[in-house]
C-alpha cells in the first residue's frame, strides 16, 4: 500500500487497499497514465500506454510529433501543441504567445499530505502521519518558464485518490494562466455512461445518468458558486453497472466556485476526463517567482458499483475532510423559525416557540433571517448587522439569556456575503458591491454580492458576524448565500488582473469560515446557500453540515437526499420535518413520514410548534427519542440505497449498518400505494452473512445470510406518503 518509483520500469504505482494507479514516463520527458482500477501488482503493465504502436510515437517511429500529441494518454493534457482534446492547462506569454508543453523534471514522494494554501482539501487522520503519501511530479515548460507539479496523495484507510496541480513562474516575464484544471484522466472507454447531479433551487441534486457518445460532455458552474444547478461531480460508469455491481470511476471537486468537468469520447474511442476550475471567466497573472494553487479533486474508482463508490466517499470526507468537533457528535435537535414565522417575529414569539419546544425534547431554536437592521422582508439591509431592537427588545443578549434559562441553545442566521442596495453598508461603501462600471447592477433577490477580493471587505465581512457572536450566548450559525453573480467585475482590482475575481471571492469566504472557527471552535456551523446551492466537499471543510434545499416536502425529499447522499455523509444533510401543506409544493404527508425522512440527515424542525395539532406534538415527542436511538448509526454507519422511487415510481428504501455490522435500521417510504400486490421482497445489505440478527419487535430471528440473500417480507401499507421502520439487532 502507498506510492512506489519502479525506475527500471520508469513507472509510479499509486496503490490503495483495493486500487492501483499507475502513471509511465515515456522517453524520460512525458508523463503518461498507464492504468486505474482494480489491483494489478505488475510491473510490466506499462505496455498499456501503446507508445510503440504506429505511428504515434515520434521516437520510435519517427512520425511527426502531433499525433503523438493527440493520442498519448497524458497525465495533464495541455493546449496548443498537438493534444486537440480536451486540455487541462493553457498560458498565454506577455507577448501574447498561448500554449504550454510539459517535460518531466523529476519526483519526490512525501510522508503525509502537505495542506494547499488558502484551500479545503483532505488531510491525513490525526497523528498518524505515516497513514499517507503524497507524490509529487516536476515539469517544466522549457518555453515559458513554467514550472508544475502534478500532486497525488493516498490513505491507508481510503480507496481514494486525491490529485491537485500547483503552477509556479521560474521565468523572467508575467505568464497569464487561461485554464488550470485540477486533473485529467485518460482511459480507454467501453460502453460507459457518465452521471452527474442536477437541479434548481428546491430541487437540487437530482441524478442525472445518460449515455456517453462521441464528443464531449460537460457538467459545468459560471455562476460564481458551485450552484443548485449541476454538483461539481461527475462519474463514468460502465452502461450495466448500478448500486451493487460494475465500474464506477467518479471525481469530486473540493471547491465551491465555479467549475467544469468533462468527460469525452475521442477519435479513438477514448475517454479523456477532466475537473477543475472553470475556465470561463477566469484569468490569473502569474508574475515571476509566483505560484497559483489549483483546488483539489477526488477521485474514487470502484469495481462494485455506485454503492461502493458512496460508501467511500462517505468514509474519506468523515476521516479526512471536515475538521468540525461535531462531526462524530450528536448535533442538537433544532427548530428554525423560517417557515414558521418567515419575517414576521419577535423575541416574545420566539419564546413561545422554544418553551413549547423544550417541551417535546427540542434542545435549540434558530433565529433565521430578519433579526438585524430593517429588515422585514428580502428587501434590504444586508450589510447591517445591528439587531432590530424593535422586534428583539433588549437584543440578543436577552433572547439568548431567557433561552439558556429555559435549557435551550441558541443558534442564528447570517447572509454575510451579501449587500442590499436599501442599506446604510451600501450608501457608505457602492465600491463594496461587485459591479461592472457603466453597467445597470443586476438585483436577485433585491441583493448585490460583496466584494470579497477586497481585503477590508472580509475584514468587516469577519468582525460583523464574529461581533454578534462575541455579544451573546451563541452556538450555532446558519451562514447563507442567496445569489449568484452578475456584472463580474471588481473596483478594486486593476484591469490585468479582472479575471481574478471569482476565484479571489471563493478564497475570501474560505478565509472568512478558517478565521470564524478559529475563534469560536466550538461553533456548530451549518453552511447555506438559498438550500444546496453550494453544497460542496469545500464547505464540508469548515462546517459539518449543510442545508440540503429550501424543499422541506418530505416525497421531494426522498430525491433530493438520495442525490445528495450518492457523494455525502448523512450526518451532512441539512433536514428538517415542516408544516403542512407544504411550503414548497402544497402536499401534505403524515407526520411519522416527514420525521423519518428528516432523521436520515441532521434532523430538526421548521415549524410553527404552537401551531400544530395535539397529535402532531406526541409525534414530535416520538421522532426526538428516535433520533437519539438512531443519530449515532445514521452518523456513522454505512449508507446502502436499496431503492428509489425516482426510477421505480412507488417506493424508496435506504439503509444504514453500523460499522461492526451489529445493528442496521432500513427506511422505507411507500410513495404511491398500489393495489392487488404481493408483499414486497427486500434483501437487506452489508450484514454479517454468519450473524444472526433480529428485527425489532417482531421477535423473529433471521440469519445475515436469509437477510441478504433471500430477503425480507414486507406487507404493503396502506395508503401513500407512508413510512416504515426496520430495525436489525446482531444477537
Ligand atoms: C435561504 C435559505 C432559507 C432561509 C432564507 C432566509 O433561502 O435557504 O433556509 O434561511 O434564505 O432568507
């Protein structure tokens, strides 16, 4: 396991509990991929680039350079020089020459993994820095003057493998980088389809399988955010293979601005895939002795289909990704006043809300949007950070004192990237807003976005939330984002330096969340962004949690988490269980039903708790024991998606086993009733084949073995909406 030279073979084996990546250098200059998949353990695969096969190799056949260019399986394609796919790296010369060629220069491997600068990425787990290996690549364009390193790291515990790409100048003149991915894939392609997650705001992460044919794919952001639109994830996988079999090769990105990835289909029938930082709009001078850090990507090969490749990604974010103290806590049961109440609340509303809370078991109310400067609608006041003392008398610290008498923490909203045109911030400081002089400012949601390439911007972006936090008894922030950009230009940068701005903003809120959970560590963080428009491995980084999407209806739900849950930990889904009819969509559903699709993520309320009938509040009082009976599980434990009623049409089930296998509880949502049926066969996934397991409270005993293969039996229930439990003890 780790990362081996082979210099006889002139090849690096990158190898995994249960995967090899294998990257040749070809004529002592190029850098090759030979291999990625299942374990091989065999030095003489590097045949498997075909540099001898006519007439593409310029060495041995003496052939002209550019079909070697345009059919060699690189490690990082570049533009302009004979490789017409898809490139992964394009520079321009201060004489306005584009094109870059990368010679191999040497190696290094490293114990560990070294951080990127300014950036999320995966680390390795604590104190055991021999638990992972990072190989580094040097190239050099001999042209240019610049210099890159192509980095790769491996865990121990992981069949991951993260890759990113740092470009440094070692010459005497300004470069301007046009496109810099994180990385390339170059493989050979059978019958293969790509997935990728798809969206809108309150449908976000809907999954997205088609068929991949000639030409080129692409999954991309230019809105600024990695966006409800398309997850900055893509897979290729083979057409046969679903949850439980075939090959899987997915990359996520460990960013939260715009992105591209691509897969394409070649001339030769070859796959090229590629992830990185959109190059649309994107621009950076790389003055001499600078360097430029591109973001990371995961890559995650699995030969046992889409459920594999979750679980592993799942593990690898747990272990290696998110830094938060509650990641392995249980979090507090919430109540948020959003839907409740929207704007329209006062601290003696909030009260009643959290006493009758504190009732059923509810252990923290969320105060969201409409607390501060003047704002009782989306109106304005973005940028002004002062309570409303008209609607707070006393401010917070008399909200946030009355709660911790009552035994109840106290969490609030913030949208602190953003700036209403109706605000004093604005009539101070228009230079603040991102804006293109000459051009009208675009409202969206009446707001225009701060900013943050501008170092007092953060700085008073910072003191505004760290301020209120320092003012009273405060544990928890929602910190949300409602807008994408428009009029991308910045009045403080200069004109070489514009096409900086998108990546400096994402850099900017990145320094925003490390200096907010420096100083509050014990802050529980639930990142934001109009629902899931920037739910993204780079926010993980700082927060635990994520709201999911503004759609709380508990059927739309069961697409959306399933989506989501295809690449993220349970215990990262931002859910809540709401009123009925539901805001979003006007259904209505039981309220056992909401509370269990709710638990399968970090559970809370968002509701008017006053409000809703006797019955509703004993089932609140249920749903709370429940989830301290199950959080840990849902935590921790293996997530298996056994069916989806977005392919089926009726029902959804998903199952979660611990990790030593000794207990597993199956969800099971029956969507639309159908009649005349037959009891439903469910084979149970991941238990001990030899464990014998018992369902809870029936007293029936089963084998893993019966369970797994010959399945359960489950009755139909009656009616739709509804929503089954089922509990596997290892006895
Ligand atoms: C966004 C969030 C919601 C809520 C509102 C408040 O839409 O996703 O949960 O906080 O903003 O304006």
């Amino acid at each position: 396991m780790g990362i081996e030279y082979l210099e006889k073979e002139q090849l690096f084996r990158l190898t995994t509990p249960n995967t090899e990546y294998v990257i040749g250098i070809t004529d002592g200059i190029y850098i090759g991929h030979v291999y990625y998949g299942k374990r091989l353990g065999d030095a003489r695969c590097g045949y498997l680039m075909r540099t001898g096969e006519h007439p593409f190799t310029p060495a041995q056949k003496k052939r002209e350079k550019c079909s070697f260019a345009d059919t060699y399986p690189w490690e990082y394609s570049t533009w302009g020089v004979g490789d017409y796919r898809e490139s992964s790296l394009n520079v321009r010369t201060e004489s306005g020459y584009r094109g870059c060629e990368l010679h191999y220069e040497g190696y290094q491997i490293i114990q560990g993994k070294p951080g990127l600068p300014g950036l999320p990425a995966t680390f390795c787990g604590e104190g055991e820095q021999g638990g992972g290996q990072t190989l580094e690549l040097y190239a050099q364009d001999p042209v240019t003057g610049l210099h890159v390193t192509l980095r790769y790291s491996v865990f121990e515990d992981s069949d991951a493998l993260m890759r990113s790409v740092s470009c440094s100048n070692r010459g005497s003149q300004t470069l301007y980088l046009e496109k810099v991915l994180s990385a390339c894939l170059d493989m050979d392609c059978g019958d293969w389809d790509t997935l990728t997650l798809h969206g809108s705001w309150a449908r976000e992460h809907i999954m997205d399988r088609r068929e991949l044919t000639l030409g080129k794919y692409l999954a991309a952001s230019a809105r600024g955010e990695s966006g409800h639109q398309v997850q900055p994830f893509m897979a290729v996988l083979d057409r046969n293979a679903d949850q439980e079999h075939g090959e899987v090769y997915g990359m996520h990105f460990v960013y939260s601005g715009n992105f591209m990835a691509m897969a394409e289909k070649t001339q030769f029938g070859a796959l090229r895939m590629v992830m990185g930082i959109n190059p649309e709009g994107f621009e950076w001078v790389l003055e001499p002795g600078a360097d430029f850090d591109a973001p990371e990507v995961v890559c995650v090969y699995s030969d046992e289909g889409l459920g594999k490749m979750t679980r592993t990604l799942h593990d690898l974010y747990r272990n290696h990704l998110i830094r938060s103290p509650y990641l392995h806590q249980k979090r507090p049961i919430l109540i948020n006043n959003w839907e409740a109440t929207y704007f329209d609340f006062n601290t003696e509303k909030l009260l009643q809300i959290a006493a009758e809370a504190k009732k059923r078991g509810i252990e923290m109310l969320v105060m969201d949007d409409g607390w501060f400067g003047k704002r009782s609608s989306d109106e304005g006041s973005l940028g002004d950070w002062v309570v409303n003392e008209e609607k707070l008398p006393g401010g917070l610290a008399y909200l946030a004192d009355r709660l911790t008498e009552m035994g109840m923490k106290f969490g609030i909203w913030f949208e602190p990237e953003m700036i209403s045109p109706d605000s004093d911030l604005y009539r101070k400081h228009p230079e603040w807003a991102v804006q293109h002089p000459g051009r009208e400012l675009t409202q969206s949601r009446a707001q225009y976005i701060l900013d943050l390439s501008r170092p007092e911007v953060v700085d008073y972006v910072y003191e505004s939330v760290a301020s209120i936090l320092r003012s009273a008894n405060i544990s928890y922030v929602k910190w949300d984002m409602n807008r994408q950009f428009t009029d991308v230009g910045s009045l403080y940068l200069d004109g070489t330096h514009q096409g900086e701005l998108f990546h400096r903003y994402v850099l900017g809120v990145y320094r925003l969340q490390e200096r907010l959970t420096a100083e509050f560590p014990d802050l529980l963080l639930e990142n934001c962004a109009s629902g899931g428009a920037r739910f993204d491995p780079g926010m993980l980084y700082y927060s635990p949690q994520i709201w999911c999407s503004d759609d709380t209806d508990a059927v739309e739900r069961l697409a959306i988490q399933e989506g989501t849950a295809l690449l993220y930990p349970l215990s990262t889904i931002g859910a809540h269980v709401s009123d009925c009819p539901n805001h979003a969509v006007g259904r209505n559903t039981p309220f056992q039903t909401r509370g269990y699709v709710a638990l399968a993520g970090t559970f809370g309320y968002e509701l008017d708790i006053t409000k809703i009938s006797p019955e509703d509040q004993a089932e609140v009082e249920k749903q709370v024991r429940l989830y301290h009976r199950y959080q840990p599980l849902m935590r921790e434990g293996d997530y298996y998606r056994l069916a989806s009623w977005k392919e089926n049409g009726t029902w959804d089930c998903w199952e979660v086993v611990s990790k030593d296998r000794s207990e597993a509880l199956v969800t099971l949502i029956q969507v639309l009733a159908e009649p005349n049926y037959h009891s439903r066969r469910l084979k149970i996934a991941g238990l001990e084949p030899d464990g014998t397991y018992e369902l809870e409270g029936t007293g029936q005993v089963y084998s893993g073995r019966l369970l797994m293969y010959g399945g359960l039996l489950v009755e139909r229930t009656w009616g739709d909406y509804t929503g089954t439990l089922l509990h596997f003890i290892k006895r």
